[in-house]
C-alpha cells in the first residue's frame, strides 16, 4: 500500500512540474566571458535538480566510505557478541545436561564479551564444582566476582557450593555478606537455615526460623521438624543449667508450646538439672489444653513429685479426654505409688484391654510382686520379655 501511494505522490508531482513548465516561457543566460550561453528557464531547473541530486548521491558516497572501518568494528562487534551468547546459552544447557566439562568450556568462550563475563564465570564455576574441581572452581568465583552487576549472584553460588561441600561457615559468611547489603532475601536465608543446620548453630536456626515462618516460606511439617531438633539439642546441652533453661523456656511462643516434643524436651532439661517440679508445672500446663500421650507417660515417670498431686491431676484429666490408654496405665501407676492396690490393678486392666503392650505388662507385674502375687508377677514378666506375643492367638491349629 505504501509503495502505491508514493507512486500515486510521484506521478501528479510529475504532471504538474509539467503543467508549469509548459506555461514558463522565460531565459536564463549563463554569462562566461567572451562566452554567453542562453538556456529557458525549465532546462535550468532541470539541471539545477539534476546537480543537487548527484551531488546529494556523491557526499552520501564519501560518508559511506570515511565510515566503512567503523562500520567493519561493529559488524565484527556484533558478530562477536552473538558468538558469546550461542556460547553461553550452550553452556547453560550443557550444565544442565550434566555435560560439565564442556559446559565450562563453552563459558570460557563466552568470556569475550565483558558484559556476559560475569554469568560465564559463574556458570563455570557450578561446573566445575560439579567435576570436583575446587581450585578451578574458587578461580571463576574470584573472577566473577569483580564483574558488575554479578556481586549478589556470586555471593549466592559461593554459599549453595559451601553447603554442597559441607562448609557450613563460609556458606554463613556469604549470606552474611549478602544480607548485611540489602534487604532480606528468602532464598538467601532458606540457605542460612541450611548451614546453621549443618553447623549446630540452633540458636541463631530458631531466628531465622521465625522470620520465614513470617513470611509463610517453608512448609508446616518443615518448621515443625526444624523447631523439636533444634530444642531438643538446646534443652539437651550439657552445660545449660537451671536458669538458663528456665529463661529459655519462658521464651517459646505460644506456637511452640503447642508442640509436645518441644514441652517434653524442656520437662527433661528440667528433670536433668534436678527440678522436677518445674517440669511438672510445664506439663501440667500443656496438659490443661490439649491431651498428649508422650506428655503424660513422661508425668508418670516424675517420681520426685509426690504422687498424690499427680494423681489428682490425672483423674481430672481422664474426666477431660476419656478412658486412653495411657492415661490409664499412669493412673495406674500412681495408684501403686499411693498403696492403692485395688485401684492399680483396675486402671492398669483397663488399660490393658484398651491397648496391650509392654509397658503396661511391666506396670501389672511390678504391681504383682508389690502385691506379693508372685506367679502373676512371673507371667507378666515374661510377656513383656516376649513383647507380648502370648497374649496373641496361635495360627497353628
């Protein structure tokens, strides 16, 4: 369409040059001592485009050639540029097909172009870690790290090849490089979570815990994983003593009380440093919120604390939750505690009939030969030996 309307432009400007010059019946006369050339003014305008055209084409010819050597650079530019990026976007699929060695290769080609030398070192230098080769390996990183714009990524590849390498201190001394320049970073402290994990630091784990808890970035089963191994490890920590552990239990947050491996690691520190009745009151708490099988077998085992202030504690507790099973071997067992024998014996039956096992096969045959029933003490005593396999019909007929 264009091309017809300029033809269209170029035909009627080519009749109405014609319609006037048909009606311009003027002279123009060239004076050239002792020469006079007498020319009608429509060949003088003739000429005079004729001359301006090819002088237009002329200059346009000199600019061409005096810019032929620039135009040679950048068409070498260009095609050196396109070069290192087919070499870098080969490299990456290389590291991605597992074709390591040639992955590297390719992004030193890459190397050409100063603007891709960042991400080329830094794609030479997964695979290389990738070849098990860390002196190559800790040279691309060096020299990526000195290329603009590649800072943040190179601090980032230097901390997930530490974890790959089980070097969980200078992983963390990346990220915190890398923090301490910007704000926070999900995946940059995903990664601190993992070092903190490897290097045993569960104080500094929990805090960065929370803040992707905040931010809703790792799953439920995750956190709660993360939250039992790193209390159990603190509370279990060989030189904490009494007050400590007492203020870091103060410190948990609701939703940490709310997981019972976290509430029996804190009532076992306690237990070890020998207070008893402070882990009484933790689990007494935990206890009036929510029903907890591990809570209360480990209630039972408090024989410190007098057993009566148990056992009223756990009578209220099986009004709450019912006739379970170990509530009722610790009723039990506190009963005995207290010389309620008739009383031991009905809970742990109970118990018994709700789910036989071994423990409450030792709690009867410790009642027994308390009770000074020697032959039902024996056989108790061997079913829990057995595991309980008596108590099993035979399949042999």
């Amino acid at each position: 369409m264009r091309r017809v309307v300029w033809a269209l432009l170029i035909v009627s400007a080519a009749v109405g040059l014609a319609m006037l010059m048909r009606f311009n019946h003027g002279n123009v006369a060239v004076l050239w001592p002792p020469y006079r050339i007498d020319v009608s003014a429509n060949l003088a305008v003739l000429v005079l485009i004729a001359a301006f055209v090819a002088l237009h084409w002329v200059l346009v010819a000199l600019s061409g050639a005096w810019r032929l050597p620039t135009l040679v650079r950048e068409y070498r530019e260009r095609r050196r540029r396109d070069s290192a990026l087919a070499s870098l976007r080969d490299s990456v699929l290389a590291l991605f097909e597992g074709r390591f060695g040639r992955a590297e290769r390719l992004a030193q080609n890459a190397l050409v172009d100063t603007s891709l030398a960042g991400v080329a070192s830094l794609v030479a230098a997964r695979a290389a870690h990738r070849m098990r080769q860390p002196e190559r390996r800790d040279r691309w990183l060096d020299s990526a790290r000195d290329e603009p714009g590649a800072w943040h990524a190179q601090l980032m590849t230097s901390a997930e090849l530490a974890l790959d390498d089980q070097r969980p201190e200078d992983a963390l001394a990346a990220i915190e490089t890398l923090r301490a320049g910007g704000p926070g970073h999900l995946h940059a402290m995903r990664l601190s979570l993992r070092a903190q994990e490897l290097a045993q630091d569960w104080a500094g784990l929990l805090q960065t815990l929370r803040e992707l808890e905040k931010r809703d970035a790792l799953p439920e089963p995750t956190i709660r994983g993360l939250k039992i191994r790193s209390y159990r490890a603190l509370f279990a920590a060989p030189h904490a003593d009494f007050a400590e552990i007492l203020k870091r239990y103060a410190s948990l947050t609701a939703a940490d009380l709310a997981i019972d491996e976290v509430v029996e690691a804190g009532a076992r520190a306690f237990v070890r440093v020998g207070r008893p009745e402070q882990a009484a009151r933790a689990i007494e708490r935990a206890l009036e919120m929510r029903h907890a099988e591990r809570l209360v077998s480990l209630y039972a085992d408090l024989d410190e604390v007098p057993a009566r202030e148990r056992l009223g504690n756990a009578e209220r507790w099986r009004v709450r939750y019912g006739d379970d099973a170990v509530l009722l071997s610790t009723l039990g067992r506190l009963c005995a505690a207290e010389g309620l024998w008739g009383k031991a014996e009905e809970f742990l039956l109970l118990a018994e009939h709700a789910d036989p096992g071994a423990r409450v096969h030792l709690a009867l045959a410790r009642l027994y030969e308390a009770m000074g029933r020697t032959d039902e003490a024996n056989r108790r005593f061997r079913l829990v030996a057995l595991g309980g396999e008596e108590d099993r019909p035979s399949s042999i007929s």
